[in-house]
C-alpha cells in the first residue's frame, strides 16, 4: 500500500537524515581538531625557533668577534623555516630568506605587521597561477642595552594544510559513502520493521471489509422491520411510535457507516470500481444542489450554484455525485441557521475541471487544516456525534479524488468560513 510505502520512504529519509547530521558533526569536529593539533604543534616549533634565533642574535650584539654555532639553536635545511631580523628604522641585518616565490609577500605581511609579540599567525596568499601558500609567522624583540630589534619567523606550510583539506575531502567522500549504505540498510530495516505492522493492518482492513458487508443484511432487515411496525395502524401508543422512530434513524446511521467502512476498505484493497464515461460535471453539480437543497432549507440555509457552463470531463458520475454530495452535506452540518453555501465552477484551463464549496459557517482552526482529510478525525467530536458525523465523509471524498487522479485542497479561517477546492482532469484514462 502507499501508506506504508510512504512510511517506509519517510523513516529511511529521517534515518539518512540523522546520519547525515551525525557525520557532518563528526567531520567538522575531527577537521576542528587536526587544524587545532597541526597549529598548536607548529606554532610551538616557531616560539621554539624565535627563542633560538633570538639567543644567537643577543650572542652576536654581545660577542661581535665570537663564532656562534647557529644549528644549536636553528635548523632550516628541511623544514621550510625562515627569519627577518629589523632594527627600530626598518633596517634588514640579518635574515635567513623564504622561498623566492613568497619571499615579497613575506616582506609585505612583515611591513604592515600589528600582530602583538609571541602571537601565531596563519597567512595565506594565492600567486598569479592560482596556487595558494599558507604560512604562518610569529614576531618577537630582542633587546640588548639600548637596542631594539624585532625577529620576524615564518614557516612555509603550504604541504601541511593541503594535506589536512585532502584529509577532510576523503573524510566527506567516505561519509558520502557511508551514508548512501547507511541510507540503503535504513530503508531495507524499516521494510522490515514495517511488515508486522502492514500484516495487522492487512488483517483489520479484512475484518472492516467483512464485518461491513456482513452487517448490511441484518441492519436492511432491522430498517425493514421498523418500517413495516411504523406502517401498522394498530400501533397507537406515541411512546412506542418515537421508539420505532428512534430505532429507524439509529439503524440509518449505521447503515451510512457500514457503508462507509466498506468503500474504505474496499479502496484500501484497490477493489473500489469505477466506471469512466464523459459527463457534464454542471448536470452532476445540478442534481446535488437539488437533492441537498431541502436539507439545507430545514435550517433555513441558502444553498447556490454560481458560474454553471457546460463542463464535459471523463470520470464516474456517481463517485463525483457523491464527492459533492459530501462536501455540501459537510457544508450544511457546520453553517449556522441563516448562512449560505455557494456550489461555483471554477475558471479552468481545457485540461482541467475547478469547482468549489464554499460556506460562511464556524470554519476550521488552522492547527486542524493538514488533518481534515484523516479517516475518524473529527475536530469537535461531541457536535460531530450531534450531526450525525462519523469522520469519514472526507476520508472517503480524497480517496474518490485519488482514484481520479485530481486534487482536493481547503481554505478556511476560524469563525468566517470554509472552501473545498477540487480539480479534476477533463480526460482521465483508467
């Protein structure tokens, strides 16, 4: 059934969901903490590198005549590293130069620096290629008596982060993987887990289908029975006339249900028969209005057709017969003594057919809207069960829309009013 095939299809999109969500979270947490490692672990082999290089360049101001081992204290031969030594006026001393390709970029950075001492800072600078260089750069001073000099130190780890975004590309390219399969096994579980639940509900449909047709013998035999005792004269007494009478309108109303329950089951098994011939959908909104029309006088409701043309669709005649009917019947049921209900045909292209009911009675609470059409929903149960109501008059009119492939569709606002849309296809294959 489609109900169960959209159940089926929900659950694996809510699962698929959730794992979406889940991996996301796990991507994003494990990129946050391979950045986080691979700079807290660069940006201490810079201090380590500006304290290093910073102690050589005291040594050089104290001892100017004095060899100093630098590879003691600063090592570049294979890790990219680099430093610009300044004097207070910008004057370059000392310098262990970047790679020739970001060598101006670094000069640049170093000339518009406003970066407090001791801080890492990541660079990025893309060349006229197109190719991107990611450095970061720390500053420190050094000072010795009365002078001020400031080290800039820089590493080239442009090979470092390109790693950790082909890192985080594979990570989304194995989560895509992972979530198709997780998506395939969610939507193959919940096959399964639904199957208990689709064998009962198979099992209910049945009894609703055989306890209805079993019913309808012996309700038309309780009708006919109260029928012919009303009929007998020799029945005066008035208490057991209103008991007869009674007893006749409640077996009517359990006719109208079991007969109800039996085209619903009967459309949830796929036995509900149609039979598709052109007719005038003005006609078939005619005859509703004239057989509805003295009901809706008994509580003094005016009850109009606006806008008939001929209109020639492909449906069954008696289905939209009683999609209308019900649609005015649930007009009458919820407008108040004095209100009107207007039946109008819709402008409408060749391909479709557009009428409406449209009523000035309590209207529907928009909380309630999405769930008018569900079978037994009744939004104000008590009035309901007053009327006559059994919940599945619009239940039954969306399955008569289904089985002609159109659409039924409602507006209201509370205590105004309500209008049932309804398009029909002008020619329907069956």
């Amino acid at each position: 059934m489609e109900i169960f095939g959209r159940s089926r299809r929900r659950l694996a999109f809510a699962y698929a969901l959730i794992m979406c969500i889940f991996l996301a979270v796990i991507i994003f947490v494990v990129h946050v903490a391979m950045n986080w490692s691979m700079f807290s672990e660069q940006a201490q082999e810079l201090s380590d590198a500006a304290n290093g290089v910073a102690e050589v360049q005291v040594m050089y101001l104290q001892n100017p005549t004095e060899t100093v081992d630098e590879n003691r204290y600063y090592k570049s031969a294979n890790d990219r590293l680099f430093f610009y030594i300044f004097t207070e006026d910008k004057q370059l001393i000392r310098f262990e130069r970047a790679s020739f390709r970001i060598e101006q970029f670094i000069l640049d950075v170093i000339e518009s620096w406003n970066i407090p001492e001791g801080k890492v800072e990541v660079f990025r600078h893309s060349n006229e290629t197109g190719r991107l260089t990611t450095v970061m750069m720390t500053s420190k001073k050094i000072i010795n008596d009365n002078t001020v000099q400031t080290l800039y130190v820089g590493k080239d780890v442009t090979a470092l982060y390109s790693g950790l975004q082909k890192a985080t590309y594979a990570q989304i390219f194995l989560g895509f993987i992972a979530l198709l399969i997780a998506s395939a096994i969610g939507y193959f579980m919940a096959g399964r887990t639904l199957v208990p639940i689709k064998e009962a509900y198979d099992k209910q449909k049945q009894f609703a289908a055989d306890a209805s047709h079993e019913l309808r013998t012996p309700l038309a035999v309780a009708m006919a029975s109260a029928e012919l005792l009303l009929a007998d004269p020799s029945i005066k007494d008035p208490f057991l006339r209103q008991v007869l009478e009674d007893l006749k309108s409640e077996v009517k109303k359990m006719t109208n249900l079991v007969s109800d329950l039996l085209m619903v089951a009967r459309s949830d098994n796929n036995a509900l028969k149609v039979k598709i011939q052109r007719i005038d959908l003005t006609e078939v909104l005619k005859q509703v209005i004239r057989t509805m029309s003295p009901i809706a006088e008994k509580k003094n409701i005016r009850l109009t057709g606006k806008n008939f043309r001929r209109m020639f669709i492909m449906a069954d005649e008696q289905r939209i017969k009683q999609l209308t009917i019900i649609l005015v019947d649930n007009a009458i049921k919820y407008t108040p003594e004095g209100g009107a209900i207007m039946v109008r045909l819709e402008d409408s292209d060749s391909a479709h057919a557009i009428f409406s009911v449209i009523d000035n009675g309590v209207g529907i609470a928009p909380e309630n809207l999405d769930k008018v059409f569900e079978r037994f929903y009744r939004v104000d149960k008590a009035r309901s069960r007053e009327m006559g109501g059994n919940g599945l008059g619009l239940s039954i009119a969306n399955e008569i829309i289904k089985i002609h492939d159109g659409k039924i569709s409602v507006e209201s606002k509370f205590g105004e009013g309500t209008k049932f849309t309804v398009e029909l296809k002008v020619n329907l294959t069956k």
